[in-house]
C-alpha cells in the first residue's frame, strides 16, 4: 500500500478590507502575529496605507493591497485576488472577521474545496431570518471563533450549526502590560471613552458629554472625561465636531483629548470606561479594561449582551442614548468605586489566563490543524 501524500504547510490568508482601527482589524492583527509565532505563512488582504496595513507593517507582516467593495458586489468583488494569492502561496487557509468577508470568501471557496475557511466573530452574527443562501454559505465554514462567554448553544441555535464548529479562542492580551494602578480620585472622577473614526463618534460623544454635565450637575465638580484615540487628534476630521458638542455644553474645563498611547496604558488614567455604541462591539477594549480593574458601563443591545453573556462583575449597562442613565451609572461608580475595584481582583486573574497571548497561540494551532484535517481529502484528490 502506498504512502499518504503530505498536506501542504499551513498558508492564512486574513482577510481584512477595513479602513478603520476597531476590533475587528485589532482581533485580526493579533491572531496573525500569534499565526506567524507558530511559524505559519501569513499574508493579510487589507487596503493601502489603511490602519490595519501600517500596524501589520510594524509587525513585519506580509500585506496584499485590496479595495473596498461596494456592497452591492461584493459577493465577486475579490474573485482575481482571491485566485492570485491562492495559487502564490498554496494558500490552505481562509480567515475572516465580518460577515461580508464571510460570505465573499464562502462564495468563492465553492470551487476551492481544499481550503478552509475560519470565522472569527467580533461583533452581530447574522440572525439568517429568511436569509437561505447564508445558510448555505454558513455550512462551508470550517471553524466559527469566539473570544468571549458568549454560549455555545445559543450561537449554534442562532446560525443553526454544529457546536463542533465553535470554537473559544482569547484575544491575545498580555495581562502584564495593561496598566494597572489606581488613579487618584483628588486629580477627578475620571471617565474615558475611545473613539473609532466615523460619524458615530460625534454621536456617541453627544451621550456621554451631556451625561457629564448631569453628573456635574449633581455636585460630583471634579469629574472629567478624556476623549482617546490611537491616532492623531490634530490629523483627525472629527476634531472641530467634537469640540463644537463640548463647547456648546461648556465643558471645555472638564474634557481632555488624548491621543498617541495604546488603550492598554490609557486605560490606567482612568475610574471608569464608557463602551462606545456599536454592532461591532469593542470586546477588546472591555477585556482590558477587566484586566485593569475598571468597571465599564456599556449600552444594553443584542451585540453586547451575547458577547458579554456571563460577566457579571464590572459591567454596567445602559439604554443607548439614554445620558440621564449614564449618568446614574456613573455616579453609582463614584460612590462605589473601590468597592467595585476590589470585586473585579477574581476576575482579572481568571481572563488574564484565558487572553494570554501563548494560551492564544495554541489554540490557533490547534484550529489550524483540525480544519487542515477536515480538509485533507481534498488536498490529496489534487495529487492524483
């Protein structure tokens, strides 16, 4: 009997065609650099000079430029590409992070059985209502990642698969360099909340200043709100709307820009963190700020409360755009603080251990392994 063909070594192709810096291009870059720790061939699609094209650089990750495809094709949009790359690097391997990239790929791998396609889940699955041909293109996904408490059953029941299929794997946070120290409540009652670039900045803003001034209004005069951002504040367009909210609630006292540090040493100014408003949650952000020991208050809707199903220490939520209840969550912190700190200890110590960045790394190799196993027959059908 003659011997088993080898499969090929392992070659991803992350798909990432974002022009922002939020936690899907976050939850991407992460899983690569842990991808290329394993010593696999990585190479992340992503437009030119775009957030995620810059950091993938710094990390000496191979990038492939691609556009932006309007929703309309994008069901084709990345066909040549697609082809391009595969043949290059004998790609065995499709990684997405948001359901259009899913489909696409789903799409396009039809005609490529041999290789796998993986789905990592920051932010609303599809709920498939009436949606059949999701459901089939759902059935091509090898393995669906999730990095949260979020429950199995409920995601299998919601996008009607197999638990096999689903998969925990952490973010890739190193506990040890988020800081964690306890700001000084005689500098103020500090509140922090990190913006994506976008419209909803502004939006989200406007809640969280005029739930400043209530508080204020209640006699708390040295809470202060630091607005955060990866990047450059004085590049940024959204600067001049932000500053024309705060002024018109004239809170220029008590409102800071903050910009060219990563959350994870942001997060150590502050007493408490405000979750911005979005179907793509910022899951990263929250698990830092746990990390940290700072309680977050998040809006109440269906992206957060699957993603954060079973924590209930720290947490705090909110009606969106509802200021007058933020606000009585933040004065319920000031009051509480301490208090509040010490309860989230447990809680660091058990997530610090599921988001450490080698736990992280072999869970990718396993997931890696068992979708390259699962499709091996193909492979070997190509040698014949």
């Amino acid at each position: 009997m003659g011997s088993v063909s080898p499969l090929p070594e392992t070659s991803i192709l992350f798909m990432g065609p974002f022009a922002g810096w939020g936690p899907r291009e976050r939850g991407l870059l992460r899983e690569a650099i842990q991808a290329k720790r394993l010593g696999l061939e990585v190479v992340i699609c992503c437009p030119l000079d775009s957030y995620l094209h810059v950091e993938a650089k710094k990390h000496d990750l191979e990038t492939f430029p691609i556009r932006i495809a309007k929703k309309s094709r994008w069901l084709g949009a990345y066909k040549e590409v697609f082809s391009f790359l595969s043949k290059r690097h004998n790609t065995t391997h499709f990684h997405c992070y948001d359901n259009d990239s899913l489909f696409a790929c789903a799409w396009f791998l039809r005609s490529f059985p041999q290789i796998a396609l993986v789905w990592s889940i920051h932010g609303t699955p599809p709920t498939l209502e009436g949606n059949w041909w999701q459901k089939i293109l759902l059935k091509r996904t090898d393995r669906f990642l999730l990095p949260s408490s979020l429950s199995l059953k409920r995601l299998g029941q919601q996008l009607r698969i197999s638990s096999h299929k689903i998969a925990r794997v952490g973010l890739a946070i190193d506990a040890r360099e988020v800081a964690w120290k306890e700001p000084d409540l005689r500098d103020g009652f500090i509140v922090g909340l990190s913006l994506f670039d976008g419209a909803e900045s502004i939006n989200t803003t406007s809640v969280v200043t005029r739930a400043l001034k209530l508080v204020l209004s209640r006699g708390i005069d040295n809470a202060k709100l630091l607005l955060h951002t990866p990047r450059d504040w004085q590049a940024s367009v959204w600067r001049q709307g932000l500053e024309d909210l705060i002024s018109e609630l004239h809170l220029e006292n008590n409102v800071e820009f903050v910009s060219g540090e990563d959350f994870s040493v942001f997060v150590g100014r502050l007493h408490v963190n405000i979750a911005f408003e979005s179907d793509v949650v910022p899951f990263d952000h929250i698990e830092t700020c746990l990390l940290a020991g700072i309680p977050v208050i998040y809006p109440r809707n269906r992206s957060y409360r699957d993603l954060l199903h079973g924590v209930d220490v720290g947490l705090f939520s909110y009606k969106p755009r509802d200021s007058r209840e933020m606000a009585e969550k933040i004065l319920k912190l000031y009051s509480s603080w301490s208090e509040q700190r010490y309860a989230m200890q447990s809680l660091r110590e058990e997530h610090a251990k599921w988001h450490h960045p080698d736990l992280v790394k072999n869970q990718l190799e396993q997931v890696y392994k068992r979708t390259m196993l699962r499709r091996a027959k193909y492979w070997r059908k190509l040698e014949l």
